[in-house]
C-alpha cells in the first residue's frame, strides 16, 4: 500500500476533517493550512468548533473523517506512532492543567524526563532558561497553588516549551484571567511568535487577533466560514456572518 506523503508545505494541513457527538456535527469538513513560523487565530462563538478543531490536530479527539498533517504524516495513520509526534505540539488551555503537587520546575521537567528521558540536571538548565523567557525563573520552587493566574499560564507555556514543539496550540489562554492580568500572558504570547514559533491561537482578544497573527480564521457552526489576514477579517469581512459576529464582539467594552 502506498502512504500518501504531503510534499514539503505547511507544518500542519488539515483536511475535509468531520467530527459527531451522537447526532450533533460539531465539524463539518475543515480545511486548514498553518506554515511554518505561521501564527494563526481561531475566532467564533462559543460552541462553533474551536476547541474540538483543536483537539482532532493533535488527536485528543479522534476525527470521523479527514486528514491532519503535520510535517507531512497523517496523524491519523495507524504507522504514525502519534505520542513521538504528539511531543512536538505543545498545548496550552484555559485552565493551565499545572501538577498542584509539585513546583514549577518540576511542572516542566516531568514531560522532558520522562517521555524523553532527559537527564535531571540538563532538563532543569532547559526549564529554567524556558522559565526566564517568560519571567518565572524566580518562582522556580514555588507551588501552582500560590501562583495568580497569569503567572500559572505562563509556567505552562514554559512548560509545554521544554518539549522543544515545533508547534504550539492554545485554547483561550487567557479566558479564565482577570483582565488586568491578560496582558502579561498575551505579552509572553506575542514574544513567542516574534521569535518565530508555529502558533494556533483559539481566543476572544480581538487586539492580539488584529496585532498579532498572520492570519485570522473565522469559525460559524463547524465551517470556517472566512479566513483571511487580520486586515482583510477586521478591515473589510466579506461574509455577513462575519460582519455580524465582529460588530458584536467590537460592542462589548471589554472585549
Ligand atoms: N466531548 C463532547 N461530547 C459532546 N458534545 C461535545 C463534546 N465536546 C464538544 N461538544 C459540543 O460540540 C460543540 C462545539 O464545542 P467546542 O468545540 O467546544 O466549541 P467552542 O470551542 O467553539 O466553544 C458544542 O455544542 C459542544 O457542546
Ligand atoms: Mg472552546
């Protein structure tokens, strides 16, 4: 049988992907491409697919049908062994998921030791320098639990960072925060794609839509309904779903 092998293009292609929970069709045929050193937002309301797109491109939920390709092999391929690839997608979420019960370094050398098998002394250097780039380095042996919200999201984007991804995944980093504590973890966000990093970014800050990605994907009812560059999306939409959804959302003072 031949494998059907993408040439060298995107870092991740998504293709005619479908997803079901019982009878409702949460995706509906996604097509998506993400280039290397590509920042990419997803936007839409709530219960349009974001999370669950997310999820199919690194297998936390298993596609009903569809492709998705990352560095040319198809993740849903029974010959991928998906845990190696999975190391190379970093994921982050609303609700940070830290170990409560062990401090911020061992937070991030868990994964790097144990999946990798890294030494101890060589993923703490790793962790600590991952740690300083995102201004935790002195919270090094502090417990989550005593940490605020911005600074547990930044411990888990030094986190999934120890894995060295090539791509980084987040969905809605910054929903659960107060709003005064955003901007350190959008701040962190941004320096990450200015240094170059693959990022697919689920978010409801239209600023860092705007300001930062290369392009903004527009999500309605498991469709992407219009994608473009965030000149194109926020500047002159075509779709007047689009329209309707970002003269909502622009509304809302403290959007
Ligand atoms: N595991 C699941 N089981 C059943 N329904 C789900 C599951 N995950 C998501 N859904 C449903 O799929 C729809 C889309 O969800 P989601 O991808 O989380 O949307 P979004 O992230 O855009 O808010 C919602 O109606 C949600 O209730
Ligand atoms: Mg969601």
């Amino acid at each position: 049988m031949i494998e059907k092998v993408q040439p060298a293009g995107p870092l991740v292609r998504v293709e005619g992907l479908s997803k079901s929970f019982g009878s409702h069709e949460v995706l509906k045929g996604i097509d998506l491409e993400v280039m290397p050193g590509e920042v990419a937002t997803i936007i839409g309301a709530s219960g349009s697919g974001k999370s669950t797109l997310l999820r199919c491109m690194n297998l936390l939920e298993v596609p009903d049908a569809g492709h998705v390709w990352f560095h040319g092999q198809d993740l849903a391929s029974s010959r991928v062994n998906v845990n190696r690839l999975r190391e190379k997608i970093g994921m982050c979420f609303q609700g940070f998921n830290l170990f409560n019960n062990r401090d911020v370094l061992d937070n991030c050398t868990l994964a790097p030791v144990t999946l990798k098998k890294m030494g101890r002394e060589q993923a703490e250097e790793l962790a600590l320098s991952r740690l300083g780039e995102v201004g935790m380095e002195e919270f090094a042996h502090a417990r989550p639990a005593t940490l605020s919200g911005g600074q547990k999201q930044r411990v888990a984007i030094a986190r999934a960072l120890c894995m060295q991804p090539d791509l980084m995944l987040f969905d809605e980093p910054t929903s659960a925060l107060d709003p005064e504590i955003v901007g350190e973890v959008l701040a962190v966000m941004r320096q990450l794609a200015q240094g170059g990093m693959t990022m697919v970014v689920v978010t409801h800050e239209m600023s860092f839509a705007r300001n930062v990605s290369d392009r903004v994907v527009f999500m309605d009812q498991g469709v992407i309904a219009e994608q473009g560059s965030p000149e194109k999306i926020f500047g002159s939409p075509e779709q007047p779903r689009t329209r309707e959804f970002l003269s909502r959302y622009l509304e809302r003072p403290s959007a």
